[in-house]
C-alpha cells in the first residue's frame, strides 16, 4: 500500500524532506503560496491557505492522507497550531521538523524580545542604522520609527515601501555566508541587526558576522509550538517516516 503523506513546508528542510520521502510514498508538499516564485519542489505541490483548523482537517480526510509532517518555519506559529488541531480532529498521525535555534556564544550583544514591535522599542529614540533580516510581513513594525536608516532585505519585493525616509532594499535568497554577511555590514555602517532565531546554517552568517563586528543584535525569540513528535534534522525525521511507511516486520527486522 503506497501511503500518502501530506508535507507542511516553505522552507528548505520541507523541500528536501519531500525529495527524500518521494520514491517510498506518495507526498504532497503544501505552500502558503505567498512566495512569488518559489524554487521547484520536486514533488507535487498544492498551494495557498486550507482555512483553518477545520478546512486542513477537511483536506487530510479527502485526500486520504495517512501521514501529516509539520516542516513549517519556526516562527511559522499558526499554521503549526493548525496541523496539531486538525491531526487531532481527524485521528491522521503527526510529525513535526523542529529545528533548533542557535544558542548565544561568548562575543554576542543579542537583545531579546518577543514580537517585532518589542524590536522597534528595543532600537530606542536616536537614529541608528538598522539591518532588517525579516520577512515581509514582520517590516512593516517598524514604520513607527522613521528616525532609524533601514536596509532591509527579504526574498519578495516590501510592496508598499515603508512609510519611512530612509531605506534601502536588498532582493536576495540565501544561503548567506558570514564574510559576505560581513561585508554588507560594514558597507552599510550597520550598527543593529534585527533577526529571527530561525536556527540553520542558511541564516547564521549575519549572526556571525555581527559578533565578529561587536554590533548588537536584537534578536525575536521562537514562538511557542504545539508538542508533537519531531526530529531536529531532515535525516532524523526522514528515519521515523521510513519506520511508519515499512513497519518493521516489512523490513525484515
Ligand atoms: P503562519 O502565520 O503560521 O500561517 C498563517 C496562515 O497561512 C495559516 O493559518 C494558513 O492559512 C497559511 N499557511 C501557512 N503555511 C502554510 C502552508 N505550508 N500550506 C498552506 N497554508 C499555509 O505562517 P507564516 O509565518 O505566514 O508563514 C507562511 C509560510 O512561509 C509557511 O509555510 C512557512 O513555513 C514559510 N516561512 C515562514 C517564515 C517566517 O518567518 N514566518 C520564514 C520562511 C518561510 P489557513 O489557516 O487558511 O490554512
């Protein structure tokens, strides 16, 4: 029996999760559809919001899904609430990708705080020059202070600009690597970086590069996640799918 497994992504982990899985069940990757031109996934792809709770629950009893895999972004919060809801509902066993955050290392000045708006306050009232590493929607906070130089760089155009006097925007995907990440610093006189703790190698450069700068990093702590099985790493999680598509008496164990 092929099993059908629905996979949660946008990310790059998901992506190369659903290669992996895709020659020992049938998979199926789910987007937001907010990236206007997402890599190739390799898999078939479905795309934009299943309403809720209720509509994803709806979605995995249609379409007979036997596996549902959480391998959102970390900061992603809905959408995990969502899958743990709707696996609930619908009695379809879950997993979830969690990959760890990075950890503060002697040499960071990280600012903690909760939401981006926390990240405006924590910038303070005299101007500074800012590097925004944030997604698209998360930017818009920071209209409420226009004092500040922003370069801001994110994978889809910030459409509208902010409504700030003095910004810059950078189009890019990563990886970034530290040297580069350091070279934009110091081309930009940045002396603040604001970021997600998203965790990988992908994102770590800038992190990296601002300790080695001495430059502060106001950092957004993870959202809090539903507590379902998971695995850290695509190999790890790949491992308990393989388990629950060949039982162990399939695989001769
Ligand atoms: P979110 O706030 O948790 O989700 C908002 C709504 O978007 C969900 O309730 C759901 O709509 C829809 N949605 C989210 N992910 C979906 C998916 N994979 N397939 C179908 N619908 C999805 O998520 P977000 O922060 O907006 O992120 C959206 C997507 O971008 C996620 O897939 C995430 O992995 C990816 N991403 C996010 C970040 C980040 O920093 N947040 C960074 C990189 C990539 P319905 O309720 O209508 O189902």
């Amino acid at each position: 029996m092929t099993h059908r497994i629905l996979i949660l992504g946008g990310t790059t982990e998901a992506r190369q999760l659903a290669g992996k899985l895709a020659d020992r069940a049938s998979v199926t990757l789910s987007l937001a559809g907010r990236t206007e031109s997402p890599v190739a996934q390799g898999v078939p792809v479905r795309s934009g919001g299943f309403g809720g709770a209720d509509g994803l629950a709806a979605y995995l009893r249609k379409e007979h899904i036997d596996l549902l895999i959480d391998a959102t972004h970390p900061y992603a919060a809905q959408i995990s609430a969502n899958a743990a809801q709707a696996a609930r509902m619908v009695g379809v066993p879950i997993l979830a990708l969690r990959r760890s955050g990075s950890e503060l290392v002697e040499g960071d000045r990280w600012t903690l705080v909760d939401t981006p708006s926390d990240a405006v306050q924590a910038l303070g009232p005299a101007p500074r020059r800012v590097f925004l590493a944030l997604g698209r929607q998360e930017v818009a906070a920071f209209e409420a202070s226009p004092q500040h130089h922003y370069l801001i760089r994110s994978v889809d155009r910030v459409e509208p600009p902010l409504a700030v006097p003095d910004a810059v925007y950078l189009l890019a995907r990563g990886p970034f690597r530290e040297a580069e990440e350091r070279a934009l610093l110091d081309e930009h006189r940045i002396d603040v970086v604001v970021s997600k703790n998203s965790g990988g190698e992908a994102t770590y450069g800038k992190i990296a590069a601002a300790r080695t700068l001495g430059i502060e990093v106001v950092m957004i702590r993870r959202p809090d996640l539903p507590d379902v099985p998971s695995a850290e790493t695509v190999e790890a999680l790949a491992a308990m799918v393989y388990h629950f598509v060949e039982p162990a008496a399939d695989r001769g164990v």
